[in-house]
C-alpha cells in the first residue's frame, strides 16, 4: 500500500480546476481510463514567504501509479487579472518538458508572494494602473500556483497545478485583532486517511491496510468502501470577522475524491462540512464491481481538507469468484 502523501488542491477541486486528462463525455470523473493526474503534492502544505517546498505528484493510469515519470516543473509568477475568470492567469501555461525536470520539484516560496497572490499590494508600476491586494478564500487563504507537465505519457501530454498555501498577514483588520490572529493562527497539517475497510454485501468486512492477501470481490457486486480519518484531519483555526474587528474560528472541512479503474462508485466525492468534521470519524461510498472477472482493479483515495492539506492512499482489488 502507498503511504499518504501530502498536496495542495482542495481549493483545486472544489473550484473544477483541470488536473490532467479530461474524462470522455459521459464517463464519471472517478473512472480512470486514461492518465490522469489526481494530485499536485507541495510539502509541507502551507509555506512562509522564503520557506522551501518539495514538490511531488500523484499520477494514475489504467496500469495503476505511475510514480517514475519525469515532469517539467515550475512556479508562476504572474497575478490571475481581474478581468479573467480561470483559475490562474492565461501566461501562465504548462511548463515545457525540459523546464526543471524531475521527479519532484524543490523550490522556495517566493519572497513578494504575499504581494504577488496575497493580501499585500504589489508596488505601482510606471504607467499602468495600481493593482488591488487578492481577496482571500473562505477559510482566509491564500496560494501559489505551481505548474507540472508530462510530455511522454503513451496518450499525450498531461498539465496540472498545485496551488500551494502561503502564510501572508491579515488584510482589512485593526491592530488588537491582527496581533490576537497572529498568537493563534497555525499552518496547515495535512488530514490522513487511517486505514480503509471494505465491506462486502454480506456485511463482511476487511480493512485493505492489513489484508495478507488482495481482497476478491464478486463480479457485479455492490460493496461499500468505509476510509477513516486519521485523528486530528479537521482543524481549527481563526479566521476574521467581516468587520475586521474580531475573530471567529472556523473548522476544517473534509473531502474524499474515490477513483477507480473500473466498476462505478455511487459518489465521486464524499466528506463531511465544518464543525461536524470534529466528531465524524470516516466517509463511505458504495462501489459496484465490473460485471466480468477482472484479474486487477486500481483504487485510489485522495483526501483533502479546505485549508490545502492532501492525503491519499492506493489499493489494489482482484474481481472474481
């Protein structure tokens, strides 16, 4: 079993950004038919103006992980206009394949990016108008795209970004409230996934992280696949009141994107919103197995919280008699 590895894109799911191959036309995002790139990893999940990140990927394909893949890497540095509604500004695209290539990536987190993508204005350039602060998302964030692409996948290129957390100060707060924020205020931790359990329509139940054996499921079943949190997932961290004089906490919301290469699960994404996050200890999703045998069926979870952290595990499961 693969050990749960970090990443930033929870924003970059909840948002529909692109990571990747697109799905066919009708076909549900969970399927895996073709390589796609399920997760952009910057370790750790949350970074100072200065601090190094360490970049990674988790890229799938009908073969299972693909983690000895080259990718092109870099970091943009270009602000997302006002006028535009991507994501991320339209200069910057995908890296070439020779920019930075590597497994993984490391690079520091720039010292203006609290200028460039945060709350800070970037200084007045000679002729052209000032540029406001960024506006920060629901739970006070801020982020960095970092952008990868696989150039020599059997089926084309694939792109993707990570959007990395930046820790920036706080933007339209007074003088007690930014001080009290910067006494609480932690980075992110990534949330975990403990173990998960699959759970035949028998009721039978096996936890895949301990299994001796590649757990069978019976062609055309429907099991449940039940993945719990690892403690502590959901955090709690202030965020600033609208009138900018007061702080009020917030809690972590958790999501579960499930994929597979092949059966169909009920839910693409599960989880839990907020302050029910604190006292909820898994997510569940129902599965139903390819009709025919299948000697190997790929499974991975890829679990996120609405701060940026990222963690995901990979499982394989044998469908037959």
């Amino acid at each position: 079993m693969e050990q749960a590895k970090h990443a930033f894109l929870f924003a970059l799911a909840a948002a529909s950004f692109a990571l990747g191959c697109k799905p066919a036309v009708g076909q549900a995002p969970s399927l895996i038919t073709d390589y796609a790139l399920l997760a952009v990893v910057g370790e750790p999940p949350e970074a100072k103006p200065g601090d190094k990140v360490t970049y990674s990927y988790l890229l799938a394909s009908p073969e299972g992980t693909v983690d000895d893949n080259t990718a092109g890497w870099d970091v943009c540095l270009t602000p997302k206009p006002p006028a535009e509604n991507n994501s991320v500004a339209s200069s910057c695209n995908p890296p070439t394949p020779g920019t930075n290539p590597g497994l993984t990536f490391d690079a520091p987190m720039p010292t203006n990016a609290c200028q460039l993508f945060g709350p800070i204005a970037p200084p007045v350039q000679a002729g052209k108008p000032a540029i406001r602060p960024r506006d920060p998302d629901a739970t006070g964030g801020y982020y960095l795209p970092v952008r990868v692409k696989f150039s020599d996948v059997a089926t084309g290129d694939v792109t993707g970004f990570a959007f990395e957390r930046i820790t920036c100060g706080l933007a339209n707060a007074n003088g007690p409230t930014i001080q009290q924020y910067l006494a609480q205020y932690q980075a992110n931790k990534d949330p975990g996934i403990a173990s998960t359990d699959l759970v035949t329509s028998g009721g039978v139940a096996t936890t895949l992280d301990t299994a001796t054996q590649t757990v069978s499921v019976i062609p055309g079943d429907t099991v449940d696949f039940v993945a719990t949190f690892a403690p502590g997932s959901a955090e709690t961290f202030p965020v600033v009141a609208p009138s900018g004089d007061a702080l009020v906490s917030q809690t972590e919301s958790l999501h579960m994107s499930w994929f597979a290469t092949s059966g169909s699960f009920v839910h693409d994404r599960t989880g839990v919103a907020g302050a029910d996050a604190l006292t909820t200890t898994s997510t569940a999703n129902s599965w139903k197995a390819p009709a025919e045998a299948t000697d190997v069926v790929y499974l991975w979870l890829v679990l996120r919280d609405s701060r940026g952290g990222t963690a995901f595990k990979s499982y394989t499961i044998h469908v037959g008699q």
